[in-house]
C-alpha cells in the first residue's frame, strides 16, 4: 500500500510542477499548446514510471533532471520559442513544490507520523496549494518574465542554487542529513546574501528613479517656460500685425490732430504708438517662426544684458524637431550663453555670443560659442557643474539630442565655450 501511495506522490508532485512552469510561462491559453504540453507530460509520466519499475525508485529519483526536468525545460522552449525564461520556470516550480513537503513535514511533526504520513498529506495538498499557487504568485511571476535578461537572471539565481544545494546534498550525497556544518549553513547564508544584494539593488533603482524623477521634473518645467515664452511672442507678434493693420486709424486720428493744431498729442501719439510696436517686433532670423520667436527673446535678453549676440539661421518653416523640443536646444543653449556672459557683462568687459542654426539634408545643425572665463569641468564629454540647479539644461539637451539618434559635442577652444549639435 506505501508502495503505490508513494509511487502516486512522485506522480502528483511531477504534474504539479510540470504545469506550474507551463503556468509561468503562460502557454495553456491556447488549446494547441495544451495539447502538446498534456501529451509530453503524458510520454514523460510513462517514462518515469518504466524507469521505476525497471531500475527501482532509487535510480528514477538520480536520473530525475534528465527524465522529467530537461524534457520540460524543452518542450516550454518549443513552446515559448525562448530559451531562458523556461528553465528559470522549471527551477522556480521545483522551489514550489518544496511547499509540499513542508506542510507534511509539519503535519508528522505535529502528529509524531511516518514517511506513509507524509506521502499521504503532499497528496491531499496538492490541489489546494496548486490553485493558491496559480491564482496569487503565478501572474507576478510571469511579470518578470517580460523583463529584460538581467533581471530575469536575478530572478532565477535563488531558485537554481537551491535546485544544484537539493540535489548535491540530499539525492547525490547524504551531507545535509549528516548535518555536515558547511551544507547546513549554505542555504541560510545564500538567503542573507540574496536579502542584502535585494537592498542594494532596490536602493539603486530607487536613487536612480528620484534622479530620473527630477531631471524630468526639471524638463517639464523647462518645456512649460519655453512654451509659455513662444506663446507670449506670438501674441505680441499677433498685436504688431493687428497695429499695422489699424495704420489707417492712426493716420487719420494724427491727421485730425494736425488740422486742428494739435501738433503736441499728435507728436505724444506717434512715440506711444512706436514704443508699442517696437516692443512687440520679433526679429526675422529665418524662415522658421519658432526659432524667430525664441531667438528674438534671447536676443532682447542679451542687448538688455549689454551682451551682443550675433545670430546666423537659415531654418525652413518646416523641419523634422517639433516646435517644443526646438524651443528647449535653443531656449537652454542660448540661457547658458547669457549666464555665462553676465558677469563679464557686468564687469564691462565686450562679449558676444554666435549662434549659428541651420537645416542641412534634413537635418538641423546648432552652434552656440561664447566666451568662457573660468575653466569649464568636462565628464564624458559633457560639461557638469557642482552649484546647485546648474547642469540641467545640458542634460536637457543631450536627452532631446538623443531621443533623435544626434550627436552633440562640448569644448573650449581659444578662451570660447563651444557648443555643437545635429539632428
């Protein structure tokens, strides 16, 4: 009677685990899949148990890995059409199904039984703990296994060290029933290892993720300035047309003030209405109304700064870079300049910036120059700063740079801060 009760068990804890990692895997939604997957387990059920009856039990449980174990592995290789995520399945199902012991070791602790004992209790566990199993852990798992090979890797580690420590300890030797010192500890210690490489990397990831957090934050508040400025330029630009298009109005109201010798509010009136008109003018740079707008911003910024700024463009109406990611390159680069020109500024020493944008086969092309008196940091290439809130608008422009496959480059050459970019 233990006999086949025990032989039953080894049959039940196969089709647990087998359909476990098929579960991981997510391969039994289609019914061809389940068709093939139900007639392997079939062949390999047979298998195990001529194995058994031809060499004993014993032999069956040395060979395991190679007769049930590696057919799995492949034929969810098959199924899948992978190769890694399927014997991390295999080896994560075989930890699960240690589930089953525990609860019937615990089951003759409790009630001083036999190995009969523990047969029979993995047997009447075994449906429960495979729907619990199926319904709460399986849809996390099979998470992970979208996620890049690294990760899935760090999944797996756990479960393949514990399936090599079971079976070099308790099947191939006896050494964790001799309670050799180093087989008893390794588990324990491979848990605290995992744990504290669990912490570090959790807090990796997390840091990594508020520095992301921020730079986008700071991107974001960037891109609602710059487009906050377009949009000011454009309705300034929109109230210069509409006083071109009154000029009739005007003209008539200063005529009327002329015939009646109103030669002073005539006078007023022009230079009130000139200051107006001025102030709303946006420079035409290119045919591109985004970068006139921006350059004309900065532009005014710099002659209000005592900063020439000497501007060279020949952009298109239409190019590939949308208007807002324009706005950041331009709006960033010509900000450095500006910051990095107003304490010389100040000091009455001459400076002046060069912008140069033009679109070439496609693609735009940005230069920015500007004199650099104190000695620029490079790291990889890009220039860094230590003062708190600086470094954000290079970081903005390599992120846009890269989002287009561009390339970027950052230098000083003759006492100049140079910089260049295409996209």
């Amino acid at each position: 009677m233990s006999l086949w009760i025990s032989l039953l068990n080894s049959v039940a804890v196969s089709i647990f685990g087998s359909i476990l990692s098929a579960s991981f895997c997510n391969v039994l939604a289609i019914r061809r899949n389940r068709c093939f997957f139900a007639g392997s387990m079939a062949l390999l059920l047979l298998l195990q148990g001529w194995m058994a009856v031809w060499r004993g039990a014993v032999f069956v449980r040395n060979i395991y890995p190679l007769i049930i174990h590696l057919p799995l592995a492949l034929v969810l290789c098959i199924l899948t059409r992978r190769w890694l995520w399927p014997v991390i399945s295999v080896l994560t199902a075989y930890s699960c199904c240690q589930l089953r012991r525990w609860v019937a070791l615990l089951a003759v602790a409790m009630f001083s039984g036999e190995s009969l004992m523990q047969d029979v209790v993995e047997l009447i566990v075994t449906i429960p703990l495979l729907l619990l199993l199926l319904c709460f852990v399986t849809p996390a798992v099979r998470q992970i296994s979208g996620r890049s090979a690294k990760v899935q890797l760090i999944f797996g580690v756990i479960p393949a060290l514990y399936y090599g420590f079971d079976y070099l300890t308790s099947v191939y030797t006896n050494l964790l029933q001799s309670g050799n010192p180093a087989a008893v500890e390794f588990m324990p210690f491979v848990c605290c290892m995992a744990y504290l490489v669990f912490i570090l990397y959790h807090s990796t990831k997390k840091q990594t993720e508020i520095q992301l957090q921020q730079i986008q934050k700071s991107l974001d508040l960037q891109l609602t300035q710059a487009v906050r400025e377009i949009d000011t330029l454009r309705e300034s630009q929109a109230m210069a047309s509409r006083y071109r298009h009154d000029l009739r109005h005007h003209l008539q109201y200063l005529a009327a003030c002329l015939e009646n010798g109103h030669t002073d509010q005539a006078q007023n009136y022009i230079i009130g209405i000139c200051e107006e008109i001025n102030s709303q003018n946006v420079r035409r740079y290119c045919e591109n109304e985004a970068a006139n707008l921006i350059l004309s911003a900065f532009a005014g910024r710099a002659e209000r700064a005592g900063i020439s700024m000497n501007v060279q463009g020949a952009l298109p109406a239409f190019i590939l870079v949308s208007d807002s990611d324009l706005c950041v390159l331009l709006s960033n680069a010509l900000e450095n300049a500006i910051n990095a020109c107003q304490p010389m500024a100040l000091a009455g020493t001459p400076c002046d910036i060069d912008v140069q944008v033009y679109d070439r086969n496609g693609k735009l092309f940005l230069q920015v120059t500007n004199p650099c008196r104190n000695t620029v940091r490079f790291e990889q290439g890009v220039p860094v700063s230590d003062r708190p809130g600086h470094g954000i608008g290079v970081q903005s422009i390599c992120t846009i740079v890269k989002q287009y496959g561009g390339i970027y480059a950052f230098s000083v050459r003759d006492g100049r801060f140079v910089l260049r970019l295409s996209l």
